[in-house]
C-alpha cells in the first residue's frame, strides 16, 4: 500500500520530542509499504529544512518537509499562522501525491484540511488521530477565548470527525470524550508505544551514585505540565530532612523553566537539577537508573485524557511511575500495579509518595516488574503498529 501522513513534528530519537510515527512507519516500510510523511521542522524534533519544500528520506520513510518551524516559546499567533501555512501547502500534497490512504494527525487541528482535500477531491480513506484534544484543549485553558473563533473551531472539528473514514484516539479518556459527542463515528484506541529496544538497557549507569535515589520528569516544562508540584513536593522532603539521598532531574524544557529555576533557588534545594533537552537517545540510561519517573499536570477534563510518550518508555525501561492524573492513567495505575497515583493539588501526598517508594524496596521491585510487563503487553510498539495497520488494510481495497 501507498500511505500518505500529515504530520507537523515528525522526529527520530535523535531528536527530543515523540517517535509514534517514525516507530510506525520504519516497521510499516519494513513490511513492504511505502509511505510518505508530510510534516516541518519543530523545535524539539531533529528534522531540519533545505529550502521551503524539500524531500528527505530516514530509512525508507520518504518525507516532504515544509519549512514552517514551530516551537511552543513563540506567540499563539504566530504559531497559528505556522500552522495554517503548512496545512494549506500540504493540501498540494493531499491533491497530487500517489497514494491509498491519507492520515492527518492533530495537533494542531488544522491537520486535518489536507486529509479533507484527499477525501472530498480525490475520495481517498481518511484516517483522523486525535493527540490532544483541540480545540476543547484550549478553550478549557483559556487559550481560544473569541467567541466566534470557538464556534468556527467546534464546527471544524465536527466536519473532520464526520468525514473521516476512522477516528484514532491515543487514550480510551479522549475516545470516551469523543463518543460522548459524535456516538456515531468509528473510534478505535491506539496508544502511544513504549521503545523497548530503546529502554531496556542491561548496562548500569556509572553517574549515579548507588546509594541516590534518582527520580526524573521528561518533558515540556509548561503551565499545563504544574511542575511547581514537584518543587513543592521536593521542599516538604527538605523540610523532613530526607532530601540527601534523593536526587530529581528535569529533562526538557519549556515556557516556566526559568520561574521553576528561579523557585528552586529561593526554596534551596540542591537536590534538583533542570538539564533542558536531551536526544531521545540518551533519555534510556537516566530513565533506566530511576527509582520511579513524574508525570504532573494539571487538574481538567482534557488534560486527564492525555497520553504522554514518557509513562510509556518508563515502563519500556522498566520504571514506574508516580502521577497526577485523574482518569485513564490513574485507572490503569490502579489496575495493573505498575506505579503510584497521587491527588494533582497535593505536595505532600506527592512528597509521601516519592518517600513510600525510596524507602520500601519490596514495593519498588513489584512495581517495576508490572511496569515492565505493562510495556511488553499493553504498549508494545511492534503490536501497536500491527495493530494500525490492520485498521488501515479495512480501508484499503
């Protein structure tokens, strides 16, 4: 089959941002299909541009790159723009490209134009993949507040989920959420993977003391992401004197760092370290040497219905992981043993929660083991992209 991807932020491990579609598509090539990416540089990802629209290829994935550069430091304005523009040139792509089937995934939503443009022109298979939920996502954080820009956003996103041949959800939170409004449409759950080969490395590492306990959080350092948990969290162990052998790292980096730095500073903890962005590459040794990784956000409808890459290669390393989050995560945490739920507005329970599992060898060990299985079984990325493909063969005839 010939399939074609929308996709702004496609990236390797040798960038810092998610690998879902280079996962896929290298095992898809690998079974014999050709596909084709449509996507632009982003700030995180390594993929760089050479003139406005160059053609690239990463082993046997051909990619059309579209130099609009996104990054999440620059205005909503411009972003939007961004977006726009590269939706928009992708629609030549959606109208000329030879291909059997055409996925656009969001964000941002205007993904979806040049999966429209192939469906209504040309009667192509549109598959639609819902990573956040947009615009809910941002009229529930106050980012979308123009009245008239709701209404036009909620009508675009209706129009996309009734034309689209199949919905995909990357957590059964946001399916439910989408059934909840459109039961009519097809949705089906395809999650995040964890990296197996990645993660699961035998080699300790030697930076870190035997006798720390390292906990990290990987990834954006926004508002959304309520990091300031953490520090509050790390000040309340502090003021147990319990913080010496307790080591927290942030690798990412985002719009808050500098008011994270600055709050670390003025609470003194030395225990804390903010490292910015690391190469998906590196991440394994630090997330292997984890007595558990953070997962902290804030407390909404949508953002519970998140699928965050990291929970998925802390248990492809064999980590838990200790998090925030109120629906599916929480429920899977609950079922399958492989971490620890806190309340999301409680530093303290996170701070018990950090010391419950430093201190309690015997639950560290079960934890990891169910985390490790949890990745094998649930979230394993050969399954998963199997598993995809399937659901685009149904399309295909």
């Amino acid at each position: 089959m010939k399939i074609l991807i929308f996709y702004q932020y496609f990236g390797t491990p040798n960038g810092s941002w998610s690998t879902r579609f280079y996962e896929f598509a290298r095992r898809w090539v690998q079974a014999g299909h050709e596909v084709t990416i449509v996507t632009a540089p982003y700030e995180k990802s390594d993929l760089k541009a050479n003139g406005f629209i160059s053609r690239q290829t990463i082993e046997g994935i051909n990619l059309i790159v579209i130099n609009t550069p996104d990054s999440n430091r620059v205005s909503i304005l411009k972003r939007a723009f961004n977006s726009v523009l590269f939706s928009l040139t992708s629609s030549y792509f959606a109208l000329t490209q030879k291909t059997d089937l055409v996925i656009s995934s969001s964000g941002p939503i205007t993904i979806g134009i040049p999966g429209l443009m192939a469906n209504f022109f040309r009667r192509k298979p549109f598959i639609f993949e819902i990573r956040d939920l947009w615009p809910g996502g941002g009229i529930e954080m106050g980012k979308i507040k123009n009245k008239s820009l709701i209404r036009l956003a909620v009508r675009f996103e209706k129009l996309l989920y009734s034309k689209a041949n199949l919905v995909i959800a990357c957590s059964d939170g946001q399916k439910n959420n989408i059934q909840k409004r459109y039961p009519h449409i097809k949705c089906v759950t395809i999650p995040h993977g964890g990296d197996l080969d990645l993660f699961d490395i035998k080699k300790p590492n030697t930076e870190i003391s035997k006798d720390t306990k390292l906990f990290t959080h990987i990834g954006s350092l926004g508002f959304i992401h309520n990091c300031k948990l953490i520090l509050e969290a790390a000040a309340i162990i502090k003021k147990a004197g319990r913080e010496k052998n307790i080591k927290i790292i942030f690798i990412g980096d985002g719009a808050e760092r500098n008011e994270l730095e600055l709050m670390q500073q003025n609470l003194e903890l030395n225990n804390i370290e903010f490292w910015g962005l690391l190469p998906k590459k590196e991440l394994p040794k630090w997330v292997k040497s984890s007595t558990a990784t953070l997962f902290t956000t804030l407390d909404n409808e949508i953002q519970n219905t998140s699928c965050p890459n990291k929970i998925f290669d802390s248990f492809a390393a064999g980590v838990p992981i200790i998090q925030t989050t109120t629906g599916w995560i929480k429920e899977l945490i609950e079922k399958e043993n492989c971490g620890i739920n806190v309340s999301p507005n409680n530093p303290k329970e996170l701070s018990e929660a950090i010391l419950k599992i430093t201190d309690d060898a015997t639950l560290h060990e079960k934890l990891s083991v169910n985390a490790e299985r949890v990745a094998k079984t649930l979230f394993n990325r050969d399954l998963l992209a199997n598993l995809y493909l399937e659901e685009i063969k149904l399309l295909v005839k």
